[in-house]
C-alpha cells in the first residue's frame, strides 16, 4: 500500500489537534467551568469529582440526574482571591500526585478569561490549565531568509531535557503568553531568550494570523490553545544563536526540506505567511 500524501497527513493531523470536538470525544462528559458567570473551560468528570472535596474554592451544580457545571465559588470576587484559592487547591493535589500533568508544574502563572480580550478572572499555574479545559495562549515565530531568490526557514532542535517533545525539530522561537506579559512582549522575549535576536530585529516581526484547536490528552486532560503567529524576514548574515538552553541547535533549511522533514505538520502547515509552528521530523502529534 502506498504511504499517505501530504493532504492526506495534514487532513489526519487536524482530525488529532482537534479530538475534543471529534467523534467519540469526552466533550460531552465534560462539566462547563464558570467564573463569575462566565464559562472559561471543560473540566472532565474525574477532575470535578476530586475537586468537590474542595467546596471553598469549587461548586458542582448538580442536576436532575447528573452534575450540570463547575462553578468557582461566588465569595472568590477579586482576581488575587481567586488566584490563591485556585493555586492552593492544586499545590494539594501536586503533592497527592493527584493527575499526571501536575508533574510538569512550572510555577508559572497563565490568565484565564473568556476571551483573550477580557479582563483576566484569575491565575492559575501552567501545568495544571488541562484540568480544567482553559485555553492557554502563546506566541510562535516563522523566521526565514532569502538565499539567491531560494527561501529558507530556520528551525530549531528542542532540548533534550524539555518536558514537552524533547529532541523534536521547532520553529525559531515559540512560547507562552504568562500572566502579565502581552503577545508582542511575550514574542520579543522569547526571540530573545531562546535564539538571542535582538529585540530590535524581533520587534519587526509581522503577525500573520492565529491558529487555534483543542484536543484531548492521554489521560483525558482538556487542550484548548491558541497561538499567535508572526513572520520575520531575517538579514541573509543573520545566525541565531543558542540563548537559554531550550533550543539545541539551529538548521537553516530550504522550505521544500522543512516539508519533507515534516512529516506530520504541527499547527497544521509549512508554508510560510499562514501561522505554522513545531515541525516534528518524527511523528510527533501534539501541540507544545
């Protein structure tokens, strides 16, 4: 039988990013999270179960015949009330080892609101945003050159000690968006951070569009992000170097290369201008 075609991969690649809204997904299992009124995420039913033990800090509405939605508490009224409440909460079920994800825990605060546009309702730390199902946002960097009227895309190696795909080919730049940080600042730090560009050459970058998906982790976690994607045309001379120690090692490739070595195309395309991301070169299937 012959190997599958590119479209082929692609069209396999989007039906795994966005699981939670495919066939004989949980979604329907899962309890809406409310804040303030204000849905934020899904919560699978195991993770409400544990977290009715904590009735200070979390709500389950119960329905007729079965649990309706996860409500944070209504006296939680400030965003640094229910940030600590929150937090608290999950340095307990770390130190439970209650869910797997916990052990990435990064003491590293992500906003949660409906929109990206609101006003945050609370922190909660990184590893933990899969249990309750709330969209985690970053920022991801094409950057590419022209070698006589060849287009090349440089690449990054993750390293080998990264909790998420080590070893795996990246774009030149990616990271999240922590709380109290914007997506350019976001953007022009880790530009700086993991390929040393200069803030002045990153600040030069062009945004291109975002994409966004949601799937469903091996152990049931929810996974909705969105990544904001800009594009830099990087002098011909130009080499990033190796800045905090996530990236390995840097390839300048041609893009015909970087599609073949793409075999499963993460965050959905190679071609520069619309949104792109981690470019595994083995048959990596999930986000960062």
């Amino acid at each position: 039988m012959a190997a599958p075609g590119w479209s082929e991969r692609v069209r396999e690649l989007l039906r795994r990013m966005n699981s939670f809204h495919g066939a004989g997904s949980p979604k329907a299992l899962c309890l809406p999270f409310l804040v303030a009124g204000q849905q934020v995420g899904h919560v699978p039913q195991p993770v409400a179960q544990r977290l009715r033990q904590y009735p200070a800090v979390f709500s389950v509405s119960q329905g007729d015949e079965a649990p309706t939605c996860l409500e944070l508490n209504k006296h939680l009224a400030s965003f640094e009330e229910r940030t600590a409440a929150v937090q608290g909460v999950l340095k307990e079920l770390r130190e439970q080892k209650a869910f797997p994800c916990l052990k990435e825990w990064r003491e590293e605060l992500y906003n949660v609101m409906p929109y990206f546009c609101d006003l945050p309702l609370f922190g909660m730390e990184r590893a933990a945003t899969p249990l309750l199902g709330v969209k985690r946002y970053g920022t991801h960097l094409n950057g590419y050159t022209w070698r006589k009227g060849e287009l090349f895309m440089w690449l990054g190696r993750r390293a080998q000690n990264k909790p998420t795909y080590p070893g795996l080919l990246d774009n030149l730049a990616a990271g999240g968006i922590a709380s109290g940080l914007g997506v350019r600042e976001t953007l022009v730090k880790e530009c700086q951070e993991e390929a040393c560009i200069p803030a002045s050459l990153a600040a030069q970058a062009k945004p291109v569009g975002t994409v966004t998906y949601t799937y469903v982790g091996a152990q049931g976690e929810i996974y909705p992000e969105c990544q904001f994607v800009f594009d830099l045309e990087l002098p011909e001379d130009f080499v990033p170097q190796v800045g905090d120690g996530e990236v390995q090692e840097f390839y300048l490739w041609p893009l015909d290369k970087v599609g073949e070595r793409g075999h499963w195309l993460s965050r959905l395309q190679t071609q520069l201008c619309h949104g792109g991301s981690r470019f595994p070169d083995q048959a990596r299937l999930h986000p960062t």
